[in-house]
C-alpha cells in the first residue's frame, strides 16, 4: 500500500511505474491540495486502454451528478471486447454532500432541516474490500478521506487500493522541485541557478512548469545540463506579478530581486512599458509620502491614532503595515527618494531618451541607495 508522503515526486513515479508494468491495481484513490500529480496519474490510467476501446469502455464520472447506485453499477459491469473497463470517479466528496430537505406537516409547511444524500456507504466500502478485478476505478478528489471513519480505512488501509494525499509544492522549493523533475522524469540536469530562474518566469503552477521542462528538454542538447542562458531563451514568462510583490522585494532591500520583478512587470504588461513605468512610479509615490508622513508625525510626538487619522488611512491593517515600513527607510532618506521618483516620471513622460526599463532600474538603485 502507497501511503501519502512528504516527497509528492517520488510517490508519483512510483505509481507511474506501477501502472506501466501492466499490471494496475482494481482501485486508486488521488487526493490533495496540488492537482497535477492526480490529473497527470488520470492520464497514465487512460492510458491503459487503447483509443479504439475507450468508447464503450471508459467512463469519466462527477461525484457532484452522479448517484454512487449507478457509479458502482458502472464499476461492476464488465468490459466489453476488451481486457479491462477505465472508470474515472472526480469529485469523490461530491457524493456525500449535504442537501436541503423539508419536514412538511399537514398542510405541506415546515423547517428545512440537513441531511445527506442518500447513498450506501456500506455497499461502497464492500466494493473496495472485494473490487471487480476487469475494472480500474480511479477517484480523485481535492479532499482526503477521513482515516478514523469505516469508508477512510477501507481506502487508506487497504491492499487493493492504491492511495495518495499530494501535498502542494511551497513556493520557495519550487527550484528545487523543477531540478528533481528534470532528473527523474527526463533523465537530465538542470543548473540550481536555471531553476531558480525558471521559478521566477513561471510561478508555482507545476502544470505549466512542467509543460515548459518538456519544452526545454526537447530542445536543448542531451549531453548538456540546462542552463540560465537556455531558460530565459525557451520558456515563456507567464508569472504576473504586482505592484505589492515589488514593494515587498524593495522593502526586503534586495536588490537583485526588485530588479527582476520590475523587469517582470515591464515584460508581461497588458500596457505599454512606459504605461507601466507611470503606475510603478505613482504607485510607490503614495507609499512614500504615507511612510513620510507617518514619520515626521511620529517626530512630533503624535500618537498612532492621531496618526492614522491625519492621514486618513482607514484600514488598521494596512496602517500597521505602513508603520513597519516607515522602519526600513529612514526619515534623512526621504528627500533622495521622492527625487529618484519625481526624476523617474519626468524621464518616462519624454524629459530623457532613457529606455523605461533603464528608468525603472536606475529609480530603484537610487532609493536602495
């Protein structure tokens, strides 16, 4: 029996071998927050049926439409001109939804009161136990099963059936997810510095970041380890950051990292550079004069309240935050910095022959000092 693990890669190609040696388990329970794991899995199990026989013997379900009588009435029909029958089950939990109901009295007038629908537990968990041997069942499902209950055993600890809970990637192992993704499943290196580059451009979307690995071990030369240089030629950046994401990576004072955002920005914008260069600047001119504000009154003695109030910010949240803020940048910077911003949007409006993206960089190493 497969068990949920830390290691959501490895778990998956164990079950990618499993079902390519031929010979598959009757049922396979997918769960978890991160979805490409199980609809990569969903694939290698269509994939046990040739194309000519899916059509009477392939069945994609929903939870959320179906009744579990006929789902298991489905799995237990055999195959017809062909090995084995493929029923996909998604949205598993959608067959235990609650549903509304009306205990009516007399004159057809009462409360609504919760139950659920109306389905055999037992006759499910009897299938699991002693499942048709001609059929691969395949439920997949956002939602893991609850182990304490009959039905969570019957699946977690169960022989017969081939269980997994994928955990999410976090983001900030995403680099190291794609360098192990690259070896195991294409047999090839990736430089840590190229991955980390390939997070950048991507984002977490372990669909397209996989989609764009199958691209860049296509066509780049077997012999060689995937590098920078290969990374920011083949994979499309498809990450859209924002205006916050930039302010968080200047207020972190990297360098580097708020120069790529920026240059991120600049390349995925729906407008033009220069557009986009006018909203960076205005936007971190309100920043600055809110942290400007909150520091020569905070100078003079005021109390947060007052604070808050004179600059009339109305939500407590946003207004702490500034107050954390106003820490990174001290008071005796503030001059320098609204001259890199009032020189940066001088120059984006047509006062220099500055590209934008030299205008945006050079105003950021300004206030980075």
């Amino acid at each position: 029996m497969a068990k949920s693990s830390t290691n959501s890669t490895a778990l998956y190609h164990q079950f990618v071998k499993e079902l390519r040696s031929g010979s598959p388990r009757p049922v396979y329970f997918f769960c978890g927050e991160e979805s490409f794991y199980s609809d990569a899995l969903q694939e290698e199990i269509e994939a046990l049926l040739p194309v000519d026989l899916r059509d009477f013997n392939m069945d994609i379900l929903y939870g959320t439409e179906q009744s579990l009588d006929k789902i298991l009435g489905i799995v237990r029909s055999y195959p017809m001109m062909a090995d084995r029958r493929i029923v996909i089950l998604r949205e598993f939990s959608g067959l235990f939804s609650p549903v509304r109901r009306t205990d009516s009295n007399e004159e057809g007038e009462g409360d609504p009161v919760e139950e659920s629908i109306p389905a055999s537990t037992e006759m499910l968990i009897g299938y699991l136990l002693k499942p048709n041997p001609s059929t691969v069942l395949a439920i997949i499902d956002q939602k893991p099963p609850n182990a304490g209950t009959k039905l969570g055993k019957a699946i977690i600890k169960n022989e017969a059936v081939g269980y997994a809970n994928f955990d999410p990637i976090p983001e900030e192992r995403l680099p190291e997810w794609i360098v192990e993704w690259v070896q195991t499943t294409h047999n090839r290196q990736i430089k840590p510095q190229a991955a980390q580059v390939m997070a950048r451009l991507t984002g977490s979307d372990l669909t397209l970041v996989s989609k764009e690995l199958d691209k860049l071990c296509t066509f780049k030369d077997n012999g060689e380890a995937i590098n920078e240089a290969d990374v920011k030629k083949l994979v499309t950046p498809s990450r859209e950051y924002s205006v916050f994401e930039l302010k968080e990576a200047l207020f972190t004072k990297n360098v580097t990292q708020t120069l790529w955002v920026a240059e991120q920005m600049l390349h995925t914008s729906k407008t033009t550079d220069v557009g986009e260069v006018i909203r960076i600047v205005s936007f971190f001119y309100s920043v600055f004069t809110n942290i400007w504000q909150i520091q020569r009154l905070t100078q003079k003695g005021l109390p947060a309240a007052q604070i808050r109030s004179t600059i009339g910010v109305k939500s407590e949240w946003y207004f702490n935050n500034l107050v954390r803020d106003s820490r990174v940048f001290p008071y005796e910077s503030m001059p320098l910095i609204f001259e890199a911003l009032l020189d940066a949007d001088r120059a984006v409006k047509g006062m220099s022959r500055m590209e934008a993206e030299d205008i945006v960089f050079l105003m950021f190493r300004r206030i980075l000092g």
